[in-house]
C-alpha cells in the first residue's frame, strides 16, 4: 500500500475572470517517477495501483483565495471518504478493486461567494503498467534480439 498525493493548483482569479476552469488549472501527483502523463495540466492520468491511497490537495495560486472541491465523482473501484469538520476539509480515497483506466469529475467552490465550477472529464486513474510508467513494453512493438531475429 502507497500514499499518492494529487496536488491541484487552481488559478481563482483567472477562472473568476473567464467563468471558466479552462487554462486555470495546473495538477501534480507523487508518482510521476513511475508513470503519471499530464502533469502541470488539467488532464492529468495518475498511475495507481490496488492497495493505493490518494489525497487530493486542492490549493490556490493566489494567497488569499478560496477554492475547495465541493463534489467529485470517481470510479466504483475506490472507496471514497470525504472529511469535512471545522479545521479540515478534504477528499481521500483507496484503490479497492482492480484498476481500469478511468477519467473523474471534479466541481470546486471558488471565491469568496462559493462560486461553482465543473472540471469533467478532467483528471484520471490509469493501472500501473500502462502506457507512461517506465517499466511499460507496447506489445505493439517487435523486439529485434542481438542476431537481429525478430520476436
């Protein structure tokens, strides 16, 4: 079991400013050692794997703006917990079923008045081994041995 830490930066002035989440937001996660494609973009592809907990860190680029994640919807493989108290407000998840390739939805709180906004299909899951993570061979692709005898 691993800790994977979405973090998503959201640009609250810029989606303010267009009525749009396109171009204002950026997302980062602790796997892209083994895999993770679309980092710094509102497309990024996780690689996890059963066993896996994710958090998702939502922050804004401006220090006094405020942005939450009010909904996501995510695969029926994950075992989703959102923790709302006075002090904390957060998602988590665990892979508990076998990984497919899944895109999720996501809608924020931005601004002052709570202003609600969609980002779909926006991020995903991807099963490691996929194509992305390092140790991934395209079946696609002929392997030439050394006598240069295809196989």
């Amino acid at each position: 079991m691993h800790d994977v830490i979405v973090k998503i930066y959201v640009d609250v002035l810029e989606a303010l400013q267009h009525g749009s989440l396109s171009g204002a937001v950026f997302a980062f996660d602790s796997r892209s050692y083994r895999g993770s494609w679309g980092l710094g973009s509102d497309e990024l592809m996780t690689v996890v794997r059963p066993g896996d907990r994710i958090s998702w860190a939502v922050l804004s680029l401006e220090c006094e703006a405020f942005v939450n994640v009010r909904e996501m919807e995510l695969p029926g493989w994950l075992a989703v917990e959102h923790v709302r108290d006075a002090q904390r407000d957060y998602w988590r998840a665990t892979v508990v079923g076998e990984v497919v390739t899944a895109r999720y939805a996501m809608e924020f709180e931005i601004g002052r008045y709570g202003r609600r906004m969609r980002l779909a299909p926006g991020f995903g899951l991807v099963p490691m081994g996929s194509p992305g993570d390092p140790a991934y061979t395209d079946p696609a692709v002929a392997t030439v041995s050394a006598t240069g005898d295809d196989r």
